[in-house]
C-alpha cells in the first residue's frame, strides 16, 4: 500500500495557510484540532489536489494536517540538530539543504529549542513532547498511541539512569531526541491507520456502488425483456391477424370465383336450352313442310284417280297448297260446307 507523502510545495501552502491564520487571529479563536486545522486542509486541496490530481494525488484530511504539523516540528528539531556547530552557534543556512521549508518554518512558528525545559524528569518531558503540536491538546491522542508513548517515556527513563557517565544536559537532549523519534512513529503507525480506514470505506463505498450499478442493470435487463416478450407477442398477435385476413380475402376469391363459374354454367345452360328449342322448332317446321306435301300429292292423285279431265267437279277436289297451308288438319277450309263436292255427292 503507498503511503501518502507531503510535497515540498504542499508544505510551503500548509505553512503559508497557517501564518495567515495565525496573524488575523483566526486560528486563537478555534477550539479544538479539528475546527483549526480542517479550513488549512481543504485550502491545500483546492490549490494543488483538485488542481491537479495527478501531480498531487492525496487529498489532506485536518487529521493529515494535525499529524503533519507535529511532524514538521520534528523535523525542525532534527535539520536543527544536524546544522549545530555549538552549543548557541547554528548554521542556518544549511538547514534549507536538509529541509526545503526550515526557514520558513522557522518564520512561521519561530525557533525551537533542542533542550527540554523544566525537570529533568520523564513525566516533565513526555508533557514538553505533548506541546510539540503547536495549539494541539494532549487528551486529543488515541489511548493506544497514549500507552505507547508512556512505554518509550519509561523506557528512557530507565536507560537515562544507566547512562550516569553523561551529562544531565546531553541525557536529556538524547532523551528528547528518542521519544521525539518514538512519537513520530507513533504519528506514522495512526497516519497508516488512518489511511487504510480511509482505503476501507473507499474500497465499500466502491462495493457498494458496483452492486447498486448491477442491480441497476439487472432491472434495466429485466424491463428490457419484458419489452421485449411484449413486443415478440404482439408480433405474433398481428402475424395471425394477417393470417386471417389472408384467409377471409381467399375465401371471398374462391366464392366470387364459384359464382362466376355458376353464372357461366347457367348462361351456358340457357344457351344450349334455347338451341335445343329453336332446333325442335325447326325440326316441327320442317316435319310440318313435309307433312303438307304429302297431303297436296294424295289430294292431286285422288283427283287423278277419280275425276275426268272435262268434269268440272274434278277441278273443284284440287287442293292448292295456299288452301293446305290455311288448314293444316288436311281438311277442308273452315268455311266449307262438308256435302260440298264430296265424293259420295260425285258419285
């Protein structure tokens, strides 16, 4: 896991954020850690981190502030320890060669001393160590990082006592310097934890969206499908609608088509039936023709038979075929006395 780390320039904003604070008042007039250091927190976000994400991946925290306050005057004390020359003689101007941001530390917060003041017992230097924070309570410390301090703080006390060659200003100033580095490990274990809690909540928030964005889909799936059977049934719906429709117009086709081929039939029935008629009519005409001229042949050869030629009788018996065609029965006209010119009366 990468450890988050300050920047030089982040620093510089920190320290920048702070005097500003300091010298408006401001800050005097905040209580706790939180209320003092959260406004300088989100100042060095808005100018580097959401300025550019890339170059300053990190966002602060007021708790990565608090701890990186405590932690910068640590490091003064430390660049100042490796710039002494005496006991009063410092080279200041090597200690921007170890740290960029000493002298504006320095400016901002002004000297600290390497010596702890006060008794020289390890309760008086464990209270100094608590007033490194600059405005920081100690009861704000987690108790575990409490116990830890006051094990180191035991620990050098016992090793103080063993070392009575040194000096009592030296021992001190060791003493100082190695529950100063205890504190700040004890500062880098909380910031760890810190940020893995921070990982924590980022890794279940990230969890917790993944699963709203899959049951989010899932529904969009399922409403899509459900769109989609609607969708397939009322294809089929008017798939079969048109179907129907196909049948009926075939139905009606057929229907029309067995009309038409009744009318047809019975126009041709009619046909044949009126050719049958008209040809019995012929034929009863042409029977009838016949008829009347046998009838005038049997007529001439009676009168052939049984008149004379100077009788004037016989020419009375020949029938014309004008007066057989006015009486078809073969008789005599309808106007002719039946006695007249029979045969009984000429013989």
């Amino acid at each position: 896991m990468k450890r988050k780390k300050w920047s030089e320039v982040e620093e510089q904003t920190l320290l920048s954020k702070y005097s500003d604070l300091v010298n408006s008042g401001a800050l005097a007039k905040l209580k706790t850690r939180e209320k003092k250091f959260r406004p300088i927190a989100d100042h060095v976000n808005t100018v580097h981190h959401l300025q550019d994400p890339i170059t300053f991946p990190f966002k602060w925290s007021w708790r990565d502030v608090s701890i990186k306050v405590q932690n910068m005057r640590h490091q003064y004390l430390g660049v100042k320890q490796k710039i002494r020359i005496s006991k009063d003689d410092f080279n200041w101007k090597d200690g921007v060669n170890h740290w960029e941001n000493f002298l504006k530390y320095k400016e901002v917060f002004g000297d600290v001393e390497l010596e702890a003041k006060g008794k020289k017992g390890g309760s008086d230097l464990f209270e100094n160590c608590c007033d490194l924070g600059i405005g920081m309570e100690c009861e704000d410390l987690e108790e575990e990082e409490e116990e830890d301090a006051v094990g180191s703080e035991s620990e050098l006390v016992t090793r103080g006592k063993a070392k009575k060659g040194y000096g009592g200003l030296g021992l001190i100033g060791s003493q100082v310097l190695e529950l100063r580095e205890a504190m700040v490990r004890r500062e880098e274990k909380r910031r760890e934890r810190e940020y893995e809690r921070e990982i924590r909540e980022v890794e279940r928030e990230g969890k917790r969206r993944e699963w709203e964005v899959r049951r989010e889909s899932e529904r969009a799936m399922e409403v899509e499908e459900e769109r989609w059977v609607e969708r397939r049934v009322r294809i089929e719906r008017e798939v079969e609608e048109e179907e129907e429709r196909r049948r009926r117009r075939r139905r009606m086709i057929l229907e029309e088509e067995k009309e038409e081929e009744e009318m047809e039939w019975r126009e041709k029935m009619v046909g044949m039936q009126m050719e049958h008629e008209k040809g019995m009519m012929q034929m009863q005409a042409e029977a009838w023709q016949n008829q009347m001229q046998i009838v005038g042949l049997m007529g001439r050869l009676l009168c052939h038979f049984f008149g004379t030629p100077t009788d004037g009788a016989l020419g009375g018996l020949a029938l014309t075929p004008q007066v057989l065609h006015h009486n078809p029965s073969g008789g005599l006209p309808h106007n002719a006395k039946p006695h007249a010119n029979s045969p009984s009366d000429f013989i």
